[in-house]
C-alpha cells in the first residue's frame, strides 16, 4: 500500500485531530476507475510516479486542517517554504494553516536524498499536482452536495464556494469518509495569473527559531534524561586500535559508560563537558595503527591511478583533428564546511530506535544503521531535522550512526553526540580532487571547430545506505566493507557532471575517467564535479574567445543554440553592463555560464575583480547573475540560493583546500582551512530572476558554483593578464604567478 498510516502514537501527538481525507462523488469516482489504468501505465509527474496515491501527499482533517508531506528535507535551501507554498496555493488554502511534514521514514514518502537541487523538481513537482487534484476533488464533492455546476464553484480559504452566499468547508467535505486514489497524469492547475501565493517572496518558515534562540537545528535538540557522548578519532581514517587503557576515564565525573566496539571507541557522560574530559584522556592513552596517507602531490597520483574510461559525448569525432590551444586544470580536496559540527541523537527502547539526524536521506541512512545494528529496517525510526551546514554528504550520517551505537549500549536513554570541529574537517568525506584536460580547436571564423576534454575524479557519492558507508561502520570489530566506489551514470553525472559542455561544437569528444581508488575519503560535496568543470569549460572559453580575438559573451552566444541558455547571458550581461565597461589598472570582469546538469537551471554571472599585485589578493566588487530555474514559487528564495551559492564558490575557489602530513589531515580547524570572511564578500550581488511560468522546475541550489568560479578566474585574468587554472587562487598562487 502506497499510502501512509498514522500510528496511534503520532495520531495523538498531532494534537488529536481525525485524519482523514473524502469521497469522490459516484461520477468522479467512475471517472477515477476509467483513468486508473491510463495511469498506470503512464509515468506520473515528480515523485508521483513512486507513491502515487494522493494521500501520500495531502490529508485533511475533519476540522479542516491540511498537512503535507515531503520525503525531502529542510537543509537550509528553503524548501519546506517553496513546498508550502505550492501546496498553499493550489489547494486554495491559506500559507500559515498547512502543517509540513518533512522528511521522516515513518510518516512521508521515500524520496531518497535530498541533493542534486532535485527537491523542487521532485517533490515540488509532486505537491503540485497532487495537491491541484485534491482541490478538483473537492470541488467535485461540493457539487455534488450542493447542486451546483462545478464551474460555478471557487475554491478558496479552505472551502468552496457557491453563488449566492452559500460555502463548505473543507473539513465538511471530508468528515468521515477516507479515500486512497491514484493521482493522474495530468492536473488542472490554477491559472498563473491568478496566484496569491506561488511566484511571491513570502518569508522563510525556518527563519524565525534560528533568529529567536528556538530549536532550528538537530544540534539544539535536548529530550528528557539525555546525556552526551564523545568518540575517540584514530589520526586517520581507516585507522585500527591496537590498545587502550581506559582506567583513568573511567573514574571522571559523570563518566557512565566507556563503550568499545573493536576500534569504536566512545565515552558517554552526564553532561557535555564530562564527555569532552573524558573523551581526551581515552585519547591519550589509545595507540593506533595508522596507513600512509596519500603524497604530496596527489594530482600526480590520480592521474596514475587506474582509470575506467568512458567516452560521454561524441560529435563528429572522427575529424578532431589537430589541436591548437590546450590546458590543464587542477582542483584540491575540499571541504563542506559546515559551520555547525555534525551531530545525531538516538534512543533505543522496548527493541526500537528513534534517531534524529540531519542527514540528507533518512530512508537510505534507515537501511544504513539497521544492516549496522542488525535490526529489521522497520524497527529503526529516522527523523530529520535541519543542521547548523550541510553542503552534501557531510558528517551528519556518522554523527547519527555514533548515536545509534551508543544508544543501544544505554537502552531507554537518549545519547547525543556532537562532533567536534577538528572531527568534522578531519573525518568527513570531502570533495574529490580533480584533474582535467581541455584541448580545442578555432577555425577561420573564430568558432570552435573541435573540442576535447578529459576529466580525472574518484567517485562522487558514498553515501550510506550500506553499514559500510558509515564510518562507526567501518570501525565495529566485525567492519562492514564500503560499497564498491561506482560512477553515477548521465545524464546528472558525478565526477563528469556539466563535463559535457551545452555549447555547439563541430566536433567535440567528452571522456570520463572514473578513478575506483580513493587516496582520501571522498562524497558529494554541494554540485559534485560540476563545479570543476563548468570552471575549466568556462575558463578555457575565454581563452578561446582571447584567441580569436572575441569579446567573451559574445562569443559565448556565437555557440549557444539553447534560446533560454542566451537569455541568462544576455540578461547577466545587461544587468552588469558589460557592454559599457571601461577598464582601471587591476581591475578586470569576467563572465561564466552553464545549465546544471545540462538538464537544471541556467545561471549566467558577470563579475569585477580588483587585484592587489603587491600581496595577490583578490577582491572581489559587483557581480550581476541571471538565473532561469522555470517555474518561480518563491523569489526571494531562488536570490538566497544564487548568492549562497556565488559566496559559497568565492569561498572554494579563492581560499579553500584539505592539507595533511604522513599521519593526519592538517586542516583541521578555520586557520588552517580558511573560508570566505565577511570583509572579503562581494561589494555588491545583483540576482535577476528570468521567470517562466507554468514551466518545470528546474532547482537553483547548486547552479551558481561552477559559473562563479570561472567568472573570477577569468576577471582576474582580465584584470592583470595571469590565468590561474590551478583551485584555490589564493594569495600566495596568484603573487607566485604575477612574479613569474
């Protein structure tokens, strides 16, 4: 059965309201019948198409409340706003009266992660339609009751409405009559010139706790009788413990419990503190036997690496011919991030597990634990809950994993653990290095007229869903061994996602080669490869462009075909003034687009850098982005996400990079990983938002790094005439170079 029950126990804690949903009128219900096995066999909209029974979706209560589900999960990016709204807006309710119901394995649908900026496109698109039949449904219904031609009714408030003055609620409609219907394939949306709610910026549900000192975060979370837990960190990942006196932690204050799973090795204490105590004197006294650590030059060693090679995208590739311009880029591991350490809380009880987690996907990190534990899936209860950083696949599963462990050691006691920053920068699964190799061709005319490229990554996603892509894991006395490290196939991509560039080339060959061997551990870090490589397509384009003597958005639009694609980078364009800039002495702009995934939003930025040639800093002043994600629900949304995502990229491309020595990472805390500081954000960030109603979503979180990146890259090209291709350009580089 696709729909969701409510146990007793949610029932009641849900305020007592009778859920419950209404009955299709004998007329609609025969339609229902006829169009069921259409249905079937057609592809529904969204995560439709896997829980295709509305009240998967949208429950209305006897009292005429509304509540939503998504298997997605609040991480910051806005989306339980976005969700509402939609919902809000077709079923012709007011915002502030729906309930959200976020990502839970007990109560919504299993969507999978939240990641791939998907959700909207997901979710969003299911919401959508699901909630516009309920309205035509109960439009029906009234009809029926009413004697009123249904298209003399409105929907509106939480009820319809009839001519004449006469209305039912909702609530009405529903009372004690259920309903388990198929969602069709196609829904009678509202007209978008008669919105209320969707396309207008209506403020962040998620905001005001995180404002107020209320409970916003899983971090912030504290249940009665929790006591906290601290794991011992071999230096590297990997690492085995060979012994450990445990003797002086024992007799601390507030010490209940040193637990020991093979090289899993934790303390659990009263308060917070105690733990951190206790924790450090473990410490001390555990010897580890530790692996080498990858060299030096680890660009070197990838390329060495054992490759599987595949060939992506092929145009005439016969007739590529000789190549006249070529380049190499290079990009470190890197980190999330996250301002606030991972953290997970559990209680295990009566042979169950309840985990709080602000993991990007509680059914994959349910299956995860259960194998771990070796529990039956459905006795293990994940709930999300939004963390203080995410970014991608982060340390949040393994701080939910450490609790899940540790509270099975203390039955009927919540556990919290809370990572610590050098834990978080030392033990996360970064974001892979990369190489990449570009090589192309100009012809007469100044097009492209061959192109190839190259690029070298590890995998891109080891995200749990096996015990053994938990780091508690892999530590237990019986390990669980990883999943095996695998490419994600295009057209989304991993390691070559946005490798296949959107401009029209006359011949052009795009290769893959996926690397299995992983010197450090690696995950999804916010874009995966499409970050690197809309850096080096982009920052090799203007190389082009300087070759054939083009001015780069020109000669960016002489190879786009797509009619959107040129929109955004003639609106970019527009908004910064690119055609009326005059130069000053290490002052320069640069201009980068793509289209995430090739298949998400489009995002065009142009943007001005001034460079100090005494010290290499950059400084970065105005920047001007367009950005078409289709459909726009929340405006002020899509401008939080470009700018996140511009500052984010600023941050990556000018100041971060994972350093370590023969036994540990190095980076370990913000001096020795430093990230974008407020002095050094843009003076200036304009976001224009090219809005295109009734079309899909497309998602916005993850289109503005790559353009971003590339757009600096290439201003300060602009600026003093030096092309760094070599992520970060910090200071340091950029001085290094100007010397050269």
């Amino acid at each position: 059965m696709n729909g969701i029950a409510l146990t007793r126990r949610e029932f009641l804690s849900s305020g007592g309201a009778l859920v419950v949903s209404f009955v299709l009128c004998p007329r609609a219900a025969a339609q229902a019948g006829e169009t069921a096995t259409r249905s079937a066999e057609a592809k529904l909209p969204g995560s439709l198409d896997k829980f295709p029974m509305l009240d998967s979706w949208i429950r209305i209560g006897a009292d005429g409340s509304v509540t939503v589900f998504t298997g997605k999960g609040e991480l910051g990016q806005g989306i339980r706003t976005a969700l509402q709204q939609i919902a809000a807006e077709q079923l012709a309710v007011p915002f502030a009266s729906i309930a959200m119901i976020t990502a839970d394995t007990q109560r919504t649908p299993n969507e999978g992660y939240t990641s791939g900026s998907n959700s909207m496109k997901d979710s969003g698109t299911a919401i959508l339609n699901a909630a516009a039949q309920v309205r035509e449904l109960l439009v029906a219904e009234a009809s029926r009751r009413l004697g009123v031609a249904a298209d003399q009714l409105v929907a509106r408030d939480g009820a319809v409405h009839a001519p004449g003055g006469k209305r039912v609620g909702y609530g009405e409609l529903v009372a004690g009559q259920a309903l388990h219907v198929r969602a069709e394939v196609q829904s009678r949306f509202k007209d978008a010139g008669t919105r209320t709610v969707m396309g207008k910026p209506v403020q962040r549900v998620d905001i005001p706790a995180k404002v107020t000192g209320g409970v916003a975060y899983v971090q912030d979370l504290r249940l009665p009788g929790m006591v906290h837990a601290r794991i011992v960190r071999p230096p590297q990942f990997g690492a085995k413990l060979k012994s450990l006196d445990p003797g002086i932690a024992e007799g601390m204050p507030g010490v209940m419990k040193i637990v020991r799973d093979g090289s899993f090795v934790a303390v659990v204490a009263e308060k917070e503190f105690q733990a951190i105590r206790a924790m450090r004197a473990l410490s001390d006294r555990a010897v580890w036997d530790v692996g080498a650590l990858p060299p030096a030059d680890v660009y070197a060693q990838l390329l060495q690496l054992g490759s599987e090679d595949k060939v992506i995208h092929e145009r005439n590739g016969a007739s590529l011919g000789a190549m006249t311009h070529e380049a190499t880029f290079r990009r470190p591991y890197q980190l999330h991030g996250s301002i606030g350490p991972s953290c997970g809380v559990a209680l295990y009880r009566e042979g169950k597990l309840e985990v709080w987690t602000h993991g990007q996907g509680v059914f994959p990190l349910r299956a995860a634990i259960a194998e771990m534990l070796k529990m039956a899936p459905d006795t293990v209860h994940c709930i999300h809950m939004e963390g203080a950083g995410c970014y991608g696949h982060n340390g949040a599963d393994d701080a939910a994993a450490d609790a899940a462990l540790l509270a099975r050691a203390l039955p009927g006691t919540p556990v919290r653990v809370q990572w610590m920053r050098e834990e978080e920068h030392s033990w996360e699964p970064f974001g892979p290095a990369m190489v990449t190799k570009v090589r192309a061709a100009l012809d007469r005319s100044g097009r492209i007229s061959a192109w190839e490229y190259d690029v070298w990554s590890n995998t891109h996603s080891t995200r749990p869903g096996k015990a053994g892509n938990l780091a508690a894991g892999s530590l237990v006395a019986v390990p669980f061994a990883p999943a095996p490290a695998a490419p994600i196939p295009q057209p989304e991509g991993g390691g070559d996602r946005n490798a296949i560039p959107l401009y029209a080339f006359a011949s052009a060959r795009v290769t893959s080669r996926f690397i299995p061997t992983m010197p450090l551990r690696v995950s999804a870090l916010r874009g995966l490869g499409a970050y690197m490589n809309v850096f080096s397509i982009e920052s090799f384009m203007d190389e082009l462009a300087a070759a054939a003597k083009a001015d780069p958005v020109e000669f960016r639009l002489r190879h786009l075909e797509d009619g959107r694609a040129r929109d955004v980078v003639a609106k970019a364009a527009q908004r910064f003034g690119w055609t009326s800039y005059r130069r000053e002495r290490d002052r320069g702009r640069g201009f980068a687009f793509a289209r995430y995934k090739n298949l998400g939003a489009y995002c065009a930025i142009a943007m001005e850098v001034e460079v100090v040639r005494e010290t290499g800093e950059i400084r970065v002043g105005r920047i001007a982005c367009a950005v078409d994600s289709g459909d726009v629900v929340n405006p002020d949304g899509i401008r939080n996400q470009i700018e996140g995502g511009v500052v984010q990229s600023l941050s990556w491309t000018m100041y971060e990079a994972v350093t370590w020595d023969a036994r540990r990472i190095t980076s370990r805390d913000w001096g020795r990983y430093p990230i974008v500081r407020f002095p050094a954000v843009p003076a200036s960030l304009d976001v224009d938002i090219i809005d295109r109603p009734m079309q899909p979503f497309l998602g916005t979180g993850e289109a503005a790094q790559g353009p971003a990146s590339a757009a600096l890259a290439n201003a300060v090209a602009d600026a003093v005439g030096v092309r760094v291709r070599d992520i970060p350009l910090n200071p340091a580089r950029v001085k290094a170079l100007l010397g050269a």
